[in-house]
C-alpha cells in the first residue's frame, strides 16, 4: 500500500523513530497530497510535542507562525494530523505573525512551550529548495521529483530529538 520509496525506508525509518511518527508521516502525506518537506517537519514536531507534554491526539492547543502561503504553510498539515489539533475542532491557530523557521506554540495543561526547528537545519532546508527552484523551476516535475527525494531523506535521517530546540513559555 505504500508508495516504493516509503517501501525502501519503511523498516528502517520506524525501527529508528517509532510507528507512531512512522503513521503521522504517512497520513499527513496522504492529506497533504505530496511528500513535502515542511508537512513532514510538522508531523515530527507535533510527534515531539505530543511525547514532551506526555498527551495523545486532541490534548494541545496549538499556535504556528508558517503562515498561508505554501511552502512554508505546509508545515501546518503536519502539525494537525499529527496532533488532532485541527481547524474543524479549533484547537489550531495560525498566527499572522510569520517566521521563516518552522515554529509554533504548544499549551495543555496550564504547560507551554515554544517549539523550532534548529536554525542550522532550517538553513540547511531552505538551500537544498532554493537550489531546487535554480536549477529546474516550480513548474518542472524535476523540481518536485527532487523535493520528494529531500522530504524523504528528511523522514528518514532526521531524529525529533536532535532538530528542535524547545522552551518553557510563561502561561498568562
């Protein structure tokens, strides 16, 4: 049931992250309609909030700074499907404040925390997908061939323990 290039990684990607983030990727994919980048950062920081507050699906308020406009709004999807904080239940809010870091606010429980992909990783990113947008254009099917294969060396390589740094927000 699974496209061949999650066939290739598949036992190795959740013998090293787990089937719960193995699931999240999966599903945010599906929804999202293409194997992104930032949907798939999402879903591993959505994972990563979830383990920190120790909660399941539906259990955090969330607040993201990625905007509406795609690439970085993709990161959004990632956050819902992996959470359950979605638009329809209300429990996901996409501030008008923009950062170019994937970034959002995590709240249960009278906790809150602020989650960021590590500066160097986002700079990392963001140069493999100029290079991408150089070389071939948004238009060329190579270009999206090309973001498939980074987003799933991304999945694969990428540990929601080491790309994120976290921090203790005050709770108004």
């Amino acid at each position: 049931l699974y496209k061949n290039e999650y066939v290739d990684i598949m036992d190795a990607t959740i013998k090293k992250f787990g089937l719960t983030e193995w699931k999240a990727i999966c599903m945010t994919n599906e929804i999202h309609g293409h194997t992104g980048i930032y949907s798939i950062i999402g879903a591993k920081m959505g994972v990563r909030a979830m383990e920190y507050f120790n909660v399941g699906v539906n259990n955090l308020t969330v607040t993201t700074f990625a905007g509406h406009k795609p690439p970085l709004s993709c990161f959004n999807d990632g956050i819902q499907i992996s959470t359950g904080a979605t638009i329809g239940q209300g429990l996901i809010t996409i501030s008008d404040s923009i950062v170019v870091i994937p970034t959002a606010i995590f709240e249960t429980n009278d906790l809150k925390v602020e989650i960021a992909l590590k500066p160097e990783i986002a700079v990392q990113m963001q140069k493999e997908i100029k290079y991408g947008v150089q070389t071939w254009g948004l238009q060329d099917e190579r270009y999206w061939l090309y973001i498939e294969e980074l987003a799933i060396r991304y999945w694969s390589e990428f540990s929601r323990h080491e790309i994120f740094n976290i921090s203790m927000l005050s709770v108004n």
